[in-house]
C-alpha cells in the first residue's frame, strides 16, 4: 500500500526487495518499483545495513511489510528522495517508532517532515496508535530542529548498539485526528 502526500509517494518494500537491495542489486529493485525511478543521492545503497536489518525483521514476520521502510519518491520528478518506516508494528501501549533518511541534495526542502506526516497519520487513522517516538542522536541539529517543530517532546535517553547515545522524543496523539 503506497501513502500519498502532498509531493510525495511512500512506497513500502518488499523482502525480495530488501535482499536485492542488501546483495547491491540496487538496478534491479529500480526496475520492479517501476516509473523509471531516480536515485540520485543513491539512497538505496546507502542504507545498505538498514535493508538487511529489516529483510531479517521480514523474513521472521511477513506482516510487518506495511511498516519497516518505504522509499520516499518525488512525484514530479521520479527520484528518490530518502526512505522512511517504522522500527516496527505499534507495541502493547500502541506506540510505533519512526526513522527517516533523505538524501544530502533533498534536505532542507521539507521532504523529510512531509513523510513523517504522512507515515504517522497513515498509522494514525489506520491502526489506532497512541504514541509516536524518535530518537535522534545528540548533535544531529537538523533532526533536532524536525522533531521539535512535530512537537515531540523529550522524555529520556538510550544507548543504541549501532549509534550509541540517543535522544527519545515523543508525542502522544491518542486524542489527536492527525499529526501536523
């Protein structure tokens, strides 16, 4: 199921998908997704570590396709400008996590916070959640500035075994019809 916003198409990826990406068959994934697709910021290999992290999550639970990551392409030109997705499906308290990425040349254009928008009220209206979560690395400005202007407030830290100290932002939106 692909998620529309304003410019953008969320299109989620697939297991074979992910392990083409994950074997550096990056044309070949090109190819499937079709709309002779761009990857300018060759954002397909740079999260090369993300597709087998998440090709493994699918292999163990195939349900989880709408929720892991989604490439994020720019109707108006075909190129891909980042991906996005959640770390998984909501937990027991309905809370999901989001990561994102875009491409160097895509950033500060707002294409970043147009996919957390769309992502977080597609899980919104569709599965009931009741807390949105990030965490964003200390010194990472930029992600600072997006999670702050979501209104995600900051509620603690963690140690991540691939990033190291992390900072958890949240916003609970169990009252609300939809982020902004």
């Amino acid at each position: 199921m692909i998620i529309k916003t304003k410019r953008l198409d969320l299109i989620p990826l697939s297991l074979v998908q992910l392990r083409n990406l994950d074997n550096g068959k990056n044309q070949e994934v090109l190819k499937t997704l079709g709309n002779k697709l761009e990857d300018k910021d060759n954002v397909l290999f740079s999260g090369k570590w993300l597709f087998e992290l998440r090709a493994k999550q699918l292999e163990n639970d195939p349900t989880l396709d709408n929720w892991l990551v989604r490439i994020m392409v720019d109707r108006s030109t075909n190129q891909i400008v980042g991906d996005i997705g959640f770390h998984n499906r909501p937990n027991d308290n309905g809370m999901v996590e989001f990561g994102i990425s875009t491409g160097p040349s895509f950033r500060r254009r707002g294409y970043a916070k147009e996919a957390i928008i769309g992502l977080c009220n597609w899980a919104i209206k569709s599965h009931q959640i009741e807390i949105i979560r990030a965490s964003v690395l200390p010194d990472n400005l930029a992600s600072l500035a997006l999670i702050s202007s979501l209104d995600l407030k900051h509620v603690g830290q963690q140690i991540d075994e691939i990033d190291g100290l992390e900072l958890i932002y949240e916003k609970n939106v169990s009252k609300l019809a939809k982020l902004r």
